[in-house]
C-alpha cells in the first residue's frame, strides 16, 4: 500500500508523533484556509492544462509548495470535509455519506465528539473562526425553512455552539446553493435567525475574512492569540450561472472548443452531459476566476497586516468536477476530473517553493498541518492520516505508494465502489446488489484521459494492486469490504510486508 505505510492507523500516528516539531521557541504560526467547493485540481493556469485565469493562484504557487497529484479520497461535499478536520476515513468518522435528510438516518453528521484539528488548537490557545460552508450536520425537523429545503427532501442546517469544534466566530451555513443570495448563521444567532445578504458569496466572504483579519472593533478575535481562519467558499460549486458577469465577460470571446481541452469530454456529442460540458464551462472557469480574485484580496490583506511570514495558507478543494467529462454531471467518481483537488501550501522562509508528487489523501492534512504547527504531539491517538510534515518542510521523507478511493451507497456500507489511485494506475471495484462485481483499470502514463479500461487485459496488475495496495487500505480503515474479499484479492494471496515499504527521497 506505500512506500511509507503512509496510510493509516497506529503508523501514521507514531510517525507523527516521531516528526521534529516545524516550531521550536517561535510562537506558534497562524493559519488561513480557503477552500472552494468542487475546484477541480487542473484547473488552474500556472499547470497549462485548462485555460482558466488564476493570476492570483500563478503569483501563489510560485511561492508555495504545490503537491499536484493531492487526491479527494471521498470526492463529495460532506466526507472529504469531515476527513479533513478529523484526519478519519469516512467508515471511522461516520460521514458515509453527504449530510441531508436521506442519511441522516443513518447518523450521518460529523460527532460532536469527534476529535478534530480545530478542537486541537483550540485548547493551544488559538482564536477559530469558520466562515462560508459547512455541511457536516444532518437537516432535523421541522426542516428550516431554505431554498435548499423542502418537505421531502432536505440540506441546510444550523450548527449549534455544542458543534463548532472550537470555532468561536462563525459566519457560516450548512449548504445553501444560492451563490448572488447567500445565508449565513452568525455566531450568537439562533436557527431561526438568518443573515441575507445580496452580493455574490465569494466576494462577502472575502469581505468577511478580512473583516475578520483587521479583527475590527476587536470583536472578531483574540488580538494577543495567534488565530485559525477557514473560508469555506461554495462556487464553483453549482449552479454555475450564479455569479457577477465581470468574471464571464474575461472569457466572452472564448468558444466551447477554446475552453474545452479534455479529451474525456465529446465537444461534438449530442447527450446532456456533452451540452452541460459546452454550456457551462464558460461559466465554471469564470467563477475559478473570481473565487480566484477573491482569494487575492485576503492576501493582500495578510500582506497589509504584516501577517504573511507568520501565517500558514492552505488553498484547497474538497473535490473537483467532471463538468460533463466521461458523461458525468460532476464528482463521486474516480475520474480524474472529479478526484484531483488543488493543495497550495504557503510558508515564507519555513517551506520551499516548489511542485511535488506527493500522493496526499484528504485525511493527511489534519495531521499534516498539526505537525507543521508545533503539535505533533496533540494528534489524537488512532488518527489514520499520515502527516507528511516532515516532507513539506524538507522534500524528504515517507511517500505513500496509492491513495483510496470511495463511494458509500446511503445505509449500504458494505457496497458502492472502492479503489485505488497509484503515481501510474487508477483500479475501482464496483460492488452493486444482485450484480457481478465489476473491475476496472486505467493506464494514466498512457492514458492520461482513462478512456481505455484495461483490466481485461491485464489480470496480474489488477491482483497485484488489489493485494498489495486496496485490501490493506480496506482493512486498517475499518472498511466492512476487507471481511468480503474479491475473489480476485484471495487468489492472490494475502496482503504482504509491501504495504509497510518506506522510500526515502
């Protein structure tokens, strides 16, 4: 499964707890998240490979370490969000599913119990502040009452103080897909209290962390402690139409052909998905572009604040978009469209600027950014991400040789698709009930598009990486697959010492 037993479990603990702390004598830095919803990892224009506008993003991973293979290990809303703050796979911390009144049955919602890194830096003495989109708790009724809400079906919900994991400002909702028309719960509202606000999401959101940066009136943080900040921003998240013209009309003279350069999208096609891919990626590109603006201007607040050396950025996504790619609408897929996320991560004088390879899963950065903090040690016990620290700090270190892949059926644990992605080959097993299990493998060296399933063809790498790569994953995550073996995982023997293989680089 790696190179490091980057995986999971008490490895990855101990290795965390093992790691020279990032600080020594310095006061623990500050940290800035911004994390747009469903930002695809290709999609910005310093990799070449979209045409998208990103000035600021360019400037940004000029100045960053940029791990451009970082993987959505559940790519939808509410479990790559839990795994994020819990460093848990999904069948470890609950959210099986996203958080709506289908699961919530099913008990899907993040614990109020639960562990997390902001609860971590809570009792270090950090001020937290939680802006945008959360999604981690089940709708209950009577449902509120939201344009994301109806009787039958519902998605928004107001978090409670109990449930905040130790963000004491928040400006935030459950999810709300009204991008020119937001809602916001503030920190003392109650859940029949809604702040409405007329302005695009973004760009109030940015209002607000910079608000909340410049702390005005003292009333937004702590000023003598050092401060945690997500900015959970929703586009380009759809609807994709929802946003300023300002931001389309830098791509009015582009046509779908100019836009369009995957080749896992028909341009000529006749099926909805070919029309949603030409129809909307104008517009997808164009909020990347204000989301993208947005996220400049809390730069450039840090910068004025004289807090940049001392604050760590994260840019982010929960998962990415198919936008129409493979005939898909959008993300819970192993397409590469829809599992590859930007991670740019900002330290100046502390972490090099630099492009690595580094097979990042969702619940590595909980303990990643502990580590880098100083708080190694306050990793809670039977986190299964690995911290990768080390490896930020000085390109060297454990690398994981794979990164699992899900997808949980609603109240099905035990089926729905699990798979792996290695630095060459993308396998997903696909479990439904009353059918054969189907297998599928791409070649990513030679087809970068996965346009050709090649399992047929080649039976020895789908055993070898069932064996050595997803069974391991399976078992220490709790996963109820590993106690089903694939026939083709028990032909090929158990799972060896491979898994626990460490590469130096």
């Amino acid at each position: 499964m790696t190179r490091a037993a980057a995986g999971c479990g008490a490895l990855a603990v101990s290795r965390v707890g093992g790691e020279a702390s990032a600080q020594t004598n310095r006061r623990p830095p500050n940290l800035l998240i911004v994390m747009p919803d469903q930002m695809r990892g290709m999609a910005m224009g310093f990799l070449g490979e979209e045409p998208v506008l990103t000035p600021t993003l360019d400037r940004f991973a000029a100045e960053s370490l940029v791990l451009t293979q970082a993987a959505s290990t559940y790519p939808i809303c509410s479990p790559a969000r839990a795994m994020m703050l819990t460093g848990l796979y999904p069948h470890a911390n609950g959210v099986l599913e996203n958080c709506n009144s289908m699961s919530a049955p099913h008990g899907v919602e993040l614990k109020a119990t639960a562990r997390t890194w902001s609860d971590v830096l809570k009792t270090r003495g950090y001020s937290l502040g939680y802006i945008g989109k959360w999604h981690l708790d089940s709708p209950r009724r009577p449902y509120v009452d939201t344009s994301n809400n109806t009787d039958q079906e519902a998605w928004n919900e107001w978090t409670p103080p109990e449930r905040r994991h130790g963000f004491d400002f928040w400006y935030a909702y459950g999810t709300y897909d009204q991008h020119m028309h937001p809602e916001y719960w503030t920190t003392t509202a109650t859940r029949d209290q809604r702040t409405k606000v007329e302005q695009w999401g973004p760009e109030h959101e940015a209002d607000m962390a910079i608000r909340y940066l410049k702390n005005e009136g003292g009333t937004f943080r702590n000023a003598g402690q050092p401060f945690a900040l997500v900015v959970s921003m929703n586009p380009p998240h759809m609807p994709y139409g929802q946003l300023p013209k300002s931001y389309v009309e830098r791509y009015a003279d582009a046509a779908p052909a100019d836009l369009i350069k995957r080749a896992s999208v028909n341009l000529n096609g006749t099926t909805a998905m070919d029309q949603l891919a030409r129809n909307q990626t104008k517009n997808y590109f164009a909020a990347i572009t204000g989301v993208d603006e947005q996220f400049g201007r809390i730069l450039s607040a840090l910068d004025q604040l004289q807090l940049r050396d001392d604050t760590i950025v994260l840019f982010t996504s929960d998962h990415g978009n198919c936008l129409g790619a493979h005939q898909e609408v959008s993300k819970n897929v192993a397409w590469e469209e829809s599992i590859r996320v930007p991670f740019l991560l900002r330290w100046p004088g502390r972490i090099r600027p630099r492009r690595d390879e580094l097979l990042l899963s969702t619940p590595d950065i909980m303990p990643t950014l502990l580590t880098l903090m100083g708080f190694g040690a306050d990793v809670p016990a039977g986190v299964q991400g690995a911290s990768h620290a080390a490896l930020c700090l000085t390109g060297n270190g454990p690398r994981p040789t794979s990164q699992l892949y899900l997808h949980v059926p609603v109240g099905q644990p035990a089926l729905g698709r699990r798979g792996v992605r290695t630095d060459r080959y993308t396998l997903v097993v696909t479990r439904e009930a009353g059918a054969p299990e189907r297998v599928e493998l791409y070649d990513r060296l030679y087809d970068p598009s996965q346009l050709r399933d090649i399992s047929a063809s080649q039976p020895e790498m789908v055993k070898r990486l069932m064996a050595r790569e997803l069974s391991p994953w399976l078992e220490r995550t709790g996963d109820p697959w590993h106690l089903q073996r694939s026939p083709v995982a028990q032909r090929s023997g158990p799972a060896d010492a491979m898994q626990y293989r460490t590469r130096q680089t």
